[in-house]
C-alpha cells in the first residue's frame, strides 16, 4: 500500500494488520510496524523541517514506544491515529528537552569571528604567574615549571632534574597546593 493513500486507504490496510499482530501474528506485526513507520516519518518530517536529524530518532522512539504500549491499544479506534497519538507525545518529550538547552547555545553561524581571535598577551599574568613561582622552594619550582608550563612528561622532567619520577610527582603536587594557598592569600 503507497505510504501517501488516503487515510482510509490507510487505516483499512493497516487494522487488519494490526490485529493479526495483537493475536501473536509476527509476519503481521513487521508489515504493520513498516506501514506506520513510513506514515510516522512524513508526518514527523513536516513537523521537524528545521530538525531533519531528529526525525529517524523520533520515529524509533514511537515505534519502541507502539511496541511497548501494543497492550493499551482499543481496537474500537482507528491504529493510526493511536499511533499519531502516541508520536505527538514523542515530538512534545523532544521539544521540552531541545528547549531547556537550545537556549544555552548559540550557532556557530551567530558569533562574531572577532570574540574569537584570542587576545594579545600582554604579559600579565605570566609576570603574576613568575611571581608566584618565585615563593616556591626550587625543586617544587621547577617541577611545576618543567611538567605543567613546558608540557614535558613526569618520566622527562626526572630525567631532566635527575630526580625520581616520584619525587617530581610529590613536589609537583606540593608546589600547586602551596600556589593555591598563595592565590588565596592575595584575595
């Protein structure tokens, strides 16, 4: 049956199927669960034109949501509109998440190119940063230096200092706790 029949066309194809399904027809059940989501698919394709990517999602959703509630469904009413049903929900669920967080962001396409473009340094806060570093003892001085400003591994700065990976582990450890209490100090 074409997806873009009438809806009787529709629902009098898909009812039958439904029901077989319902009775434990799993032949039935796929035909049934292949009519509607090709009917879920446009319908939420005209809903989410400025979502495309969420559409397939949605569908699975709706699909695993008919599967789960297949026991709710009142043959006295027609399966499609069931389902629509149950879709709506679906598309309602999507709409109160991407809200609560689509707020947040903005497009790419939105910002400024300049707010990008870093600052030029001004040497600042490497002059504060040198200043701190000049109340440390030496070894937790250069620790701190080697692994977290030159970007060397513990295993390079041992070899390099000619202390023990541990030891560079320990003063390292030491010398940003010690910065901390320094920072904290100026406050």
């Amino acid at each position: 049956m074409p997806v873009d029949a009438q809806p009787g066309d529709f629902e009098s194809a898909l009812k039958p199927l439904w029901l077989r399904a319902q009775s434990g027809d799993d032949v039935a059940y796929r035909q049934a669960l292949g009519l509607l989501a090709a009917r879920l698919r446009g319908y939420l394709k005209r809903r989410l034109s400025g979502l495309p990517d969420e559409v397939e999602d949605l569908v699975q959703e709706t699909l695993l949501a008919l599967h789960l509630q297949r026991g709710t469904y009142d043959p006295a009413l027609p399966v499609s509109a069931w389902a629509v049903a149950i879709a709506r929900h679906k598309l309602v669920d999507l709409w109160r998440r991407r809200g609560r967080r689509d707020h947040l962001h903005d497009t790419i396409d939105d910002v400024d190119e300049q707010l990008l473009a870093a600052e030029p340094d001004d040497g600042g806060a490497r002059r504060d940063l040198e200043l701190l570093l000049q109340e440390l003892p030496q070894a937790q001085m250069q620790a701190i230096v080697l692994t977290k400003i030159e970007g060397l591994s513990v295993a390079e700065a041992a070899v390099r200092t000619g202390a023990t990976e541990s030891a560079i582990k320990v003063q390292v450890h030491r010398g940003l706790k010690r910065l901390a209490a320094l920072v904290r100090q100026q406050d």
